[in-house]
C-alpha cells in the first residue's frame, strides 16, 4: 500500500492488515497515523504474547513474533491487560503520558474495529480504556523581536530557500509535514496555496506579501536541471536536489535557532507553528475561530455564506501578521550584481 511503511507486513497477523487498510482507505487516516497504530499494536501484543509465556517482558521485544495471533487471541485480550501494558511503558520503557496517550488510542480503534465493523467481538473490552491525563503547558512560541531575528540570521549557500521555509512557518502557521509536501503547483495565481494537513483534510492558506516575495526569490534560485522526476514538482528541494525531508528542514532551524541563542529554549520547527498564531492573535487582532480555519485543527461547521466570510477573514488574517512586510536582505554580492 503507497504510503504505509508497516502495514503490509508478513510479520503482522491478518486481522491488523485489515485494520491498517481500513483506517487509511476508509476513515482517510494519514499513513503517518496507521503506522503509529500498526508500532503501537505490535509493541502491545509483544507483551502480551510474552508475559503469558510467564517470561518478563524484554525492553525492545523485538524478538516476539505475532504473526500468528488471530481472533481467538484477540478475544482474551481484556481491559486489565491493556493498563498492565500502559504501566510496563511507562515504568520500563520511560513513555511520557502523551506517548502511553497515542498508544490507547491504537489499542481503542483496533478494538472498536474488531466489535463494529468486524463484529467478531460481541463486546469491546477497551471501551471503557482511559486516557492517561496530560499535563497542560503554555505553548512555546517566539516573541516578534525573536521572530525577526530569526529571520535574519538566514545565509549561506540555501539561504534563500532557507529564508522562504521559516517565512511560511512563522506567516502561515503550517505543519512541517505540510511544508515538505508542497508543490510548487499548488501555488495558484491569486496568492493562495493548497495543503494537505492531518487526516488527508486538504485546506487554503492565503499567502501575504512577505510569502509571495520570499517564493519568487528561492524559485528564481531552485535547481530544475538534474531533480529526479518523481520530485521535479517539489517546492522545497534538498541540496541533492531531491524533495527536501523533515529531518533536514528540522536541522535547518535547530541550526538557526542555536545562532540566535534561541537553542535552549526547548523551540522546535513545531513551535514556530504556534509563533505564527500567536503573532496573528496578537498583533492582528485575529477571531480564535479564525486561527482554527487558518491552522486547520478542526472544521467550523457552518453555512456556505459564512465560510465565506471566514474565508474573506482568513486572507485578512494572513496579511495582518506583522511579518508579512519582511524582506531579505540582500547580500554585499547580490547588491553588486544588480
């Protein structure tokens, strides 16, 4: 299946291949998603299959095999061994309540597919699975002043390819997975441009003026000879002129992050995503509603004749962040050319 690294394993029994191909085909789970099920369900039965050979469970687990578990396994499976394994990560394996939190809810849509769309259980057993309660923290974000020197701490031989990156975290709020998935094909001529975010939900962002200039000057520099024809309509490519990866967009700002001082401040490409939220909130005077169309977390639910405003505010929104006017700077050598 395109997209799924593990899903299709011989090493996974039948019923959670079915499982895989029904979250990414049916419900539009992302591949990124029903991967994160497919580790999480196979660490899970590891530990069951293993501490009911009366043997403690091994750190990695990787020696386990599930291959042959099927539905008269599945069956046993009941609530106390779900929070026995929850414990066993937390205690063994050092998970954080937001890791032991992802991991029910693997554990929670493999069994509700099991009881209704299978119907090979009469009664889930982890319906009544809690969630381990997370911690609420203040977002981390940078400041407008930081923003700006982050910004302008950008050189070298990427550095307008680099430049135009953190100008459409820091303007339009984008997931990383959204920025390296972009085509330059999906800038369309009124200064918009299509992502894909969670869950396949395809969005607009508006592009403001510092967007646009910060395009027009990296894809006047983009390598078009030698790119592989499966990543020739890329916007963001590598130094070896393939799409660019997350890794490398993530060192790119730790990189940038580390030269304005900002290195030990726990900021992420993640939390650039929150500085451009707040940045608009802020400065831009930005409806809470507005910033969940703008960030994509979730749909409004409203009338076409409100989308429409809303869409009309999420261009003003766009152009109300207060870095939207922000040019590169041009280098000694780029002066003398021109």
């Amino acid at each position: 299946m395109p997209g799924l690294k593990y899903a299709n394993s011989p090493e996974l029994p039948p019923l959670l291949r079915e499982f895989a191909n029904h979250e990414y085909a049916i419900r539009n789970k992302s591949a990124l998603t029903v991967d994160e099920y497919i580790l999480d369900l196979t660490l899970f039965f590891r530990f069951l299959k293993q501490t009911r050979l009366g043997a403690s469970p091994a750190p990695d687990l990787e020696s386990v095999s599930i291959a042959d578990l099927d539905i008269s396994f599945f069956r046993t499976v009941t609530l106390a061994d779900a929070y026995l394994f929850l414990s066993f990560c937390k205690q063994e394996r050092d998970n954080d309540a937001a890791a032991r939190a992802r991991k029910t809810s693997s554990i929670r849509a493999f069994f509700k597919y099991l009881a209704v769309q299978k119907k090979l259980i009469s009664e889930n057993p982890m319906q009544e699975l809690e969630t381990p309660k997370l911690k609420k923290s203040q977002p981390k974000y940078l400041t407008l002043d930081e923003s700006l020197q982050l910004l302008a701490a950008v050189d070298g031989k990427n550095k307008e390819r680099d430049y135009c990156i953190l100008t459409l975290f820091l303007n339009c709020g984008m997931r990383l997975a959204e920025l390296v998935s972009i085509n330059y094909t999906d800038i369309k001529d009124n200064n918009t441009l299509t992502v894909t975010g969670k869950g396949n939900k395809q969005r607009t962002v508006y592009l403001n003026d510092a967007c646009v200039a910060a395009i027009q000057s990296y894809m006047a520099v983009r390598p078009v000879d030698g790119v592989p024809e499966k990543d020739k309509s890329a916007l963001f490519l590598s130094s070896r002129k393939h799409r660019i990866s997350p890794k490398t967009v993530q060192h790119m700002v730790y990189g940038y992050l580390e030269k304005c001082g900002l290195g030990n401040r726990g900021l992420s490409v993640h939390k650039l995503r929150h500085t451009a939220a707040t940045l608009m909130y802020r400065y831009g005077h930005v409806d809470v509603l507005v910033l969940k169309e703008i960030l994509g977390h979730e749909n409004l639910g409203t009338t076409q004749i409100y989308t429409h405003i809303v869409d009309e505010q999420l261009q003003e929104a766009s152009k109300a962040n207060p870095l939207s006017k922000v040019r590169q700077k041009k280098t000694d050598n780029a002066k003398a050319k021109s």
